[in-house]
C-alpha cells in the first residue's frame, strides 16, 4: 500500500504538473507571438530528422537564411520520410498545410496540385536561369507547364556499385558491357563463394526503383511510360516490358541476390556490400556517402546496368529523379508570399549546391565543383551525366506503383511471372482512364 | 512468506519421504520451465541494450554478438535525435493525465455497469465495446479535422480527450468482467449501514477491484506511452510532442540508425518498466498478504 | 434486482463523464470514417458519393480476401496460442513461488519491448542466412529444416504469428493473474479437502470460476487479431507479395499510400463487422459450455 501512496502521490505532481505546463506553454507562446510583431513567420515541414550530411546541410541553409533575414522567422517541423507523407496528407484533408511544404516529383506532388494547395512559382523561376542551366532538371516539379518547386539534389535511382578488388578477384578489371557477360561474372562471383548482389527488397521499391526503372528503360527505351500512361498507344503487355521483368526474374532465379533478399531491407543490404559479403549491390545515388563514410579504404567502383540484346533503350541512361524541393502554400499572399519566395531564392542558392556535393549528393545546378569533392561524386556525376530515364514510382499513379511493387517480389518468389504482372499492371492503368 | 507444509514434518517417514522427493523434482521441473519462459522473454531486451552500443555495420552483420568497440556515443547521439529532453516530459504529461482519468471514468462507468440493473446498461456496455473494433488509422483524418473544429489542435488536452476515449472501451471491458464477478450481498451490508452510491463505490469496489486496476493502469500506460499515429497528426508544435515521434526521427528516407534507435528505445523503455514493477503487487495482492492488510 | 436500482441520477452521472468522452472523440470520428465510405475522395479535391461502389469494390478483391484470410490465421494463433499459454503461466505463477514477481516482471516484458525492437530481434532470428534458428538447426543437425522464414510466402504467416503470440501472452497473463486472485483461499482448501487437488482442482474449480475471463481474453483476441498492425508493418511490409497482408494495413496503404479515403473506410467499416460478427459467434459458443 505504501508503494501504491507513493505512486499515487507521484501521478498527483504530474497532474499538477501539467496545469503548470500547459499554463506555461501558453504563456510562451502568447510571449513569442509578442516578440514576433512586425516579423514575419513562416511554418515549414520537412523530413530532415537524422543527423546525415545533406539533412546537416540543408538545416544550415534555413538558419543561414535567418540570420541573414532577421525579419523572417522560419519555424521548422522535422518529420521522418514515412511519417511525414501520411501527416501531410491528413492535415491537406483538412486545409491545414504549412507554408512551405517539402515535397516530391511527380506522382506525390500532383494531388497538392489538383487540390489547388500549392502555388506555382513562375514569377521567381527565372532566379535559377543562370544556375540550373538544363532545364530538364526542372521537369520533374513541372505540372501542366508550370513550375512548383526547385530541386536541390539529383538523384539516379540505380547505380552498380561494385567492389574492385572482388571482381578482379574472379578475373574481372573491367566491368561487364552487356547483360550475358554480366550473368558470367555473377556465375563466377558465386562459385567464389561471395554473395554476387546484395539486395534487400524487403519495403519492396528497391526492385522497382533500383532496378526496374533502368532495366526497364534498357529493353523499353525511355518514352514507353508516358505512352502508356498518356496516349495508350503502348501496353505494359508489351513484350519488352515483360522481358525487362524476366531479367529480374533471371537474376533471382540464378541466385545473384543473398537468400533472404526479401526479408532484408535496403540498409542491410548496404551493410552486406560494405561488409565485403556481397561484391556488388544496385542502388541509387544515396548510397555513395553511407557507403564513403563507412569504408573509406574500399576499392568501390560505379557502373550503369550493362546492355541487353535486342533493347530500344541507350545503354547510357540511368533512372534519376529530382529531389528536395519546396511548395508555397496557395494561401500565401502578400508579405508572406513574398518571404516565402525570399526564402526559396536564398535557400536554393549555389552555397548550397556546394555544400551539398560536398556531402556527396549530385545536384542539378551548373557550378564549379568544389575542390575537395570526393572522386567518386565525380564519377558518379560524369556515369549519370548523359542521359536521364524516368523512375517508376515518381511517374506512375501510386496505385500502379504499388502492384509493381509488390508484384515484383511476387515474381523473384515465383508466385506470379512476369507476364501475369504486366497483364495486372495494364488493367491497373486501364482503370485509372 | 510462509514455510511450505511439508518442511513442517518432523517425523519423516518412509512415504512421505518419496512424497518429499516427487514434490522436489516437480519444483524443478516448474523453476526449469520458468527459466526457460524467462530467458525467452527476456532476450529481446538483453538484444536491445548490447545492441545500442554497436554502429550500423557490426548491427546487421553480427547482430547476435556483443559489440567489439562499444559505441557509447549512441546513448548522446540518440538522446538528441529524438529531442528526449522535451519530448520525454510531454509523454509523461500525456499519458499519466490521460491513465488517470481514463481509469477513473472507467471504473465509474464499470461500477454502474456492472453493479446495478437498468433499462440501459446492457446497451452502453455494447456500445463501449464497439471502441474496440475500429482500426485506429480510419479514425485520423476525421478526428484531425473534429480537432480542428474545436480549435483542440496542437495542444495536450487535444491529445489526451482522444487517448481516453480510445482506450475506455478495453478499460470498462476489463473492469466490468471483474466487478461482475463479485457476490451481490457485499454491497447489501453498506446499504444498511446507509452507505451512498459513490462511498460503496470508493470504499468497498475499488479496493476489491485492485488487482484489474493495475492490469488495466497498466495497459493504458502502456498504450499512450508507445500512441504514435494520433501523436503524429494532432500536435505540429516541437515542445508539445511526445516520445514515440522522436523515436521514429533514426529512420531516414535511406537510411537508418540503429544504434542510436537501440540506445532511444532502451531509455524509453524504462519508464514504463518501472510503472509495471510499482503495480506489480496489486496485480497479485491475494497471494502476497491477504486482501485486507494495505 | 438491486437496492440501489430504483435511483437513477447517481447512474447517470456515473455514466455521463465516459459516454460524452467517449461518444464525442472516439464514435464522431467512427462513424465520419463511416460515411465517407460512400465517397470517392483522395482528400485534397472535392468529394463525391458513390453509393456502395466501395463495398463492391472491396468484395471483389482479392488481396482484401487474403488480408482477411491471414487476419483469421492471426486469430486462430491467439486464440488457441496466447491464450492457453497465457493460462499455463497464469496457473503456475498463482501459487507461492520463490521468485514469483520476478517470473511474473519478466513473463510480462514482451508487451512493454517497443514494436520496433520485436519485429529487428525477431526479424534477425528467422534470417535465412545469419538467423539462429536456421543455425540452431543446422547444430542439431536439421539442416534440411531450414527454412527462408519471413522471405517465403509458405513460411512467413506462420513466422509472424509465432511472434504474435509470444507478443501478447504477457498481456493475458496479467489479466488471468488479476482474475486469479478473486478466487478466495477458502475454495482451494474446501476443494483440497475433498481430495481434489493438482490438475483436478484446475479444471474443476479454477477454470469455472474464471471462465468469464477467459470469454473477455477470447474477445480481446479477436478484436486485437483483426486489427493487428504494427507488427507486420515493422517485420515485413504484408510481404512477401501479399502473403502477410493484414486487413488494417491494407486499409492504411489504401487511405494514405494511395490516398482512398472512401476505399480505406469501406475496408474498416468491414473490420468492424467481422470483428462484430465473429464476437457474437463466440459469444454463442462459450456461454452454452457454461451451462
């Protein structure tokens, strides 16, 4: 009973606590509201939570924008990537977006567009002219022609990397040109008792966005999606496509991925090629830095997804996606709006750019690199450089994407094949029309 | 505790010698199966805590061993990711006010539910149920949009109301089963001695009801300590979040922490320990010390 | 039937405070989630109703019928899983033990361990290729039992479930424990005294008098297995394919992946139904074994 007091007591000072708190956080808030007369706030979401060098980065840039504009207040709210997306659309439900939004290409922005929550920022887009010099960069945040946020990051979603000390290992100092020479090293990679590709398809977009995407472009060429999903005129039965799904089939079947490709995810199967259990892994361009951080002595080369016979796609192009950017609530007017668009000028200026390929990001702005860029942002840079193919999820409606997604394991576990795949895949798009 | 019969025998005799012996193996026959429900139980908070001293790489290629240079680093690095300074605060705030009143109401609610016949009860009994079926995720975005209307957004309150609300069904679930199991002629005699509703309710149900007390403190502790989606979309303000959102801030869109996410769930993990092991003898009052003595 | 029942204020003002609470943030919301099941809306454009199109759409498809498949899966793995085990422990841990709290802290500790933390450990356990169970098999010499646990669809409801039930037995142990201690010491030594003692003595006194119980334990099963969610999302994403999907997940990704606010309610709405249906009938069952 004595324990039961004391508990009982402790719950008491809390409660009290509490009313003490909530009076208190009352007060400072009425305080700060007080403080901030004649300054202009600004809410803003972004998913900058953990400590990595381009979330360091980019939260410098806000506090360096802040200094620099002592009348605008930029207040912040950090939510983790998974978390943020259901927040943002459950208080977009409600009207009660932030006004500045971060936020994503494609598939992900066009709803905030169609529901009229963003603005477009064709009034300030001329400020990049001289920075972002390719425009296609810009097309990603292109809805209907206008221009809805600025990319900070470049970001080719299928890479191989490989490990150069194990390739040679197995009589590889190049690495294959075409798909059937691929296979061979894969064969010989396994005989030696390596895991050939770590993968870890266990959220299940790797497959999708790692890998699909660019094989899918090797066989398909890179207008197939647009005219599926646009003009019809081609099917997702296409036998290209369908073979471009058997590739990853291929792969599976002969065993190139660790076992338990499927219940890993793609941290883990990071861990596996920095580890040196497994030679190669295919991911996108956010791996370079874990992987440079982690295993600074590592041989690591880069490479595209080698050609495959009877393709319509360049060999050189790469499945990239911009990235980063931010929308200004359709609310803002006035003063407000034109902080916020104070804002995005600042914020996307090149101190940024630089200092985000510092941390091994590639970006879309034209600039001198700076000097002390790691050489393999420079290769990765010159490898992706030359031509650019859609990723999957940033152009499909996520209703298509999921099926691919998780129709994509379904076909390395042999419980559905690629051509059951493709024929789900069109009646998704047919219903969508 | 009292001495076990048979250590009382002083004439021991043949039979009741073998007796001894069978009674001493089916002990340890019992401690044996308890060592091993308690080693399976306990491992994954043995895991946790070695695991939150290892970096990323020994996490997932060695995740079974101790780690070869202790990465205490992870305890600093996780107590700022997930702003434990203020959120810690706020989840204790949320969720002890939230206990609190929960059960109370609970237990009111259950003490007429249980206790007295009318045209109604067996209805609202029903009705309290039907809390327990829905999948929370259905409920976010019209509760977001009520919060909104109230103008209950982003504040405590507004995440406390909810939390009571979710959590009363399984609370009066509990509560009634029990009180309904108690014979009707305890509350005759303090009827008699011209005891009102609420005494009998204060002074006679509540303490009898101690042990489903405690299960039920301890499960709404549990479930507003660890409430992480109504936390996500009802409180934008950085100083009123609560835990379990700065626990989710290790996983980046590519990548993750887990080192530092070991180290923030071990000290999240605490709390709610020590809230079980304070309530753990009432739980069990009966076998302890005899109901009366408190 | 009660001295008190003629009273009806004191009733109402013990009820009022849960009901208003309850009513105005737990059924506002459900039954707003109700109605726009007959809508068609991505919530950032302009509503429309659609009637029952939802339902018929959620009839008829079949990854909604596996979700419910495995949720029935999850159920009969709590009910014939956690619960008896539950029980067992229970039983055991009611009687003077040395180290009884200890047993009683620890047996509970999987309920307080963070989803997260269960579904990393467990995940690493049943890895195909560094978990121990496959190498515990191959010590004792079964290697060809190994098997990919969570990365083959034949194998991951059952590796899930396992999981689920050692989740959740410490929450029924609670709960039997507290229900155990309503059984005065009288009836154990009136019972003692004719003889019945050991397994006897459990099932023909202790299990009745806590039968009530066990129907609330069996109840919080299905209406906790039919909404089970954070598990699985954590420990394998409803994959691989669909082969662990849960009816509430799909009503998640449905709501917020693909922002079907009308789909995801029509799913939960049947959630709801099912659980209802499915308490009803086990209702049915237990009472009349009572009798």
């Amino acid at each position: 009973m004595k324990k039961f007091r004391i508990l009982s007591f402790l719950l008491v000072v809390m409660l009290l606590s509490l009313t003490a708190c909530s009076g208190s956080s009352e007060q400072s808030s009425g305080k700060s509201s007080d403080d901030s007369e004649g300054k202009i706030e600004l809410t803003f979401w972004n998913i900058w939570t953990d400590p990595s060098p381009q979330n360091k980065a980019s939260l410098k840039q806000v506090e360096k924008f802040m200094k620099e504009h002592p009348n605008i207040v930029i207040k912040q709210q950090n939510i983790p990537h998974d978390q943020y997306k259901v927040k943002l659309k459950t208080q977009a439900a409600g009207k009660q977006l932030p006004d500045l939004i971060q936020v994503w290409p494609g598939a992900e922005l066009k709803p905030l567009v169609d529901g009229g929550l963003v603005q477009p920022l064709d009034d300030i887009v001329s400020n990049w002219d001289s920075l972002i010099t390719n425009k296609d960069y810009l097309k990603d945040y292109q809805i209907s022609g206008k221009q809805y946020a600025i990319p900070a990051n470049v970001t080719p979603t299928s890479v191989v990397y490989y490990d150069k000390d194990m390739l040679a290992k197995v009589g590889y100092n190049e690495f294959p040109k075409t798909y059937e020479e691929f296979k061979t090293l894969i064969k010989k990679l396994k005989d030696s008792g390596t895991i050939p590709i770590a993968l870890g398809n266990k959220a299940q977009w790797v497959l999708q966005s790692s890998y699909i995407s660019t094989i899918g472009d090797r066989l398909t060429g890179s207008d197939f999606l647009k005219s599926v999903l646009e003009t019809g005129k081609k099917k997702f039965t296409d036998e290209k496509f369908i073979k471009a799904v058997g590739i990853i089939k291929e792969l599976a079947d002969m065993g190139a991925f660790n076992d338990d490709f499927n219940s890993i995810d793609n941290n883990q199967h990071r861990d596996l090629f920095i580890s040196g259990d497994a030679a190669m892994m295919i991911d996108g361009a956010w791996s370079l830095g874990p992987v440079l951080e982690a295993a600074p002595n590592k041989h690591i080369g880069l490479a595209l997804f080698p050609q495959v016979d009877g393709g319509l796609g360049d060999p050189t192009a790469v499945s990239a996606v911009t990235g980063t950017g931010i929308a200004i609530n359709s609310e803002l007017k006035g003063e407000k709006l034109k902080a916020a668009q104070e804002f995005l000028k600042a914020f996307y200026g090149e101190d940024y750019y630089k200092n985000l390929m510092k941390a091994d990001i590639l970006v879309p702005a034209n600039i001198e690199p700076p000097a002390d860029i790691s050489p393999q942002l420079k290769e990765m840079a010159e490898l992706t450089s030359k031509k650019i193919a859609p990723v999957y999820d940033a152009t499909l409606p996520t209703e298509v994407t999921d099926i691919i997604n998780a129709g994509l394991q379904e076909v390395t576990l042999g419980t559905m094949t690629p051509e059951q795949l493709a024929k789900k895949l069109q009646e998704a798009v047919d219903k969508q029309k | 505790m009292a001495q076990p019969a048979y250590q009382r025998n002083t004439n021991v005799s043949v039979q009741e010698g073998i007796e001894k012996k069978q009674k001493n193996v089916k002990k340890t026959f019992i401690y044996f199966i308890l060592m091993i429900y308690a080693l399976v139980n306990t491992y994954p908070i043995i895991w946790m805590v070695i695991n939150s001293f290892k970096n990323n790489i020994e996490f997932s290629k060695k995740p079974f061993s101790l780690p070869e240079v202790w990465q205490f680093e992870n305890y600093k690095t996780a107590w700022k990711t997930a702003h434990l300074d203020t959120y810690l605060l706020n989840s204790i705030i949320v969720s002890v006010s939230a206990v609190i009143l929960t059960v109370f109401l609970g237990a009111l609610a259950s003490y007429f539910l249980a206790r007295f016949s009318f045209k109604w009860g067996k209805y609202i009994y029903t009705f309290f149920t039907f809390g327990m079926l829905i999948p929370v995720h259905a409920t976010l975005v019209p509760l977001f949009l009520l919060m909104k209307n109230l103008g209950l957004l982003n504040t405590h309150v507004g995440l406390i109301l909810p939390y009571i609300a979710f959590n009363l069904p399984i609370t009066i679930f509990i509560l009634v089963s029990f009180m309904k199991s108690f014979p009707l002629d305890i509350e005759e005699s303090a009827i008699m001695d011209g005891c009102g509703v609420f005494r009998i309710f204060w002074h006679i149900i509540l303490p009898m009801t101690r042990p489903a007390l405690a299960t039920v403190v301890i499960l709404n502790f549990i479930n507003n300590w660890n409430e992480f989606s109504f936390a996500l979309v009802l409180v934008n303000d950085e100083s009123l979040k609560t835990l379990p959102l700065g626990l989710a801030n290790f996983a980046g869109q590519f990548t993750t922490n887990y080192g530092a996410q070991m180290a923030g769930l071990t000290l999240a993990i605490i709390p709610t320990i020590i809230i079980y092991v304070l309530l753990e003898e009432h739980l069990v009052k009966g076998m302890t010390a005899g109901a009366v003595k408190g | 039937m009660h001295l008190l029942s003629q009273k009806k204020w004191p009733i109402l003002i013990g009820l009022a405070p849960a009901i208003i609470v309850y009513f105005l943030f737990a059924i506002i919301p459900i039954v707003i989630s109700f109605y726009y099941s007959l809508m068609d809306w991505d919530g950032f454009t302009k509503m429309t109703f659609v009637g029952l199109a939802n339902f018929k759409e959620v009839f008829n498809d079949p990854i909604f019928w596996q979700s419910l498949k495995n949720n029935l899966y999850v159920l009969a793995a709590s009910v014939f899983g956690q619960v008896p085990i539950a029980l067992f422990f229970a039983l055991l841990l009611n009687r003077k033990l040395k180290g009884g709290k200890f047993f009683r802290t620890v047996g509970f500790m999987p309920v307080v361990i963070s989803t997260v933390v269960i579904s990393l450990v467990w995940g690493m356990m049943y890895n195909a290729r560094i978990g121990l169970f496959n190498q515990f098999l191959k010590i004792i010499g079964l290697e060809q039992w190994a098997q990919n646990w969570l990365g083959d669809p034949k194998w991951a409801m059952v590796s899930v479930s396992i999981t689920i039930i050692w989740q959740f037995v410490g929450l029924y142990l609670i709960i039997f424990l507290a229900a155990l201690q309503n059984i005065p010491q009288e009836i154990y030594d009136a019972s003692e005294i004719d003889g019945a003692s050991g397994l006897k003595q459990t099932i023909y006194i202790v299990l009745p008098m806590i039968w009530d119980t066990i129907i609330v334990a069996v109840i919080l099963c299905i209406s906790g297995s039919l909404r089970t969610f954070d598990l699985i999302y954590v420990m394998t994403s409803g994959g691989p394919g669909h082969a662990t999907e849960v009816m509430a997940m799909y009503m998640f990704d449905k709501t917020f992946s693909s922002t079907r606010y009308g789909y995801g309610s029509a799913i939960s709405l049947c959630i709801f139904f099912f659980s209802l249906a499915l308490i009803y009938i086990s209702n049915l069952i237990l009472r009349r074994k009572t009798v």
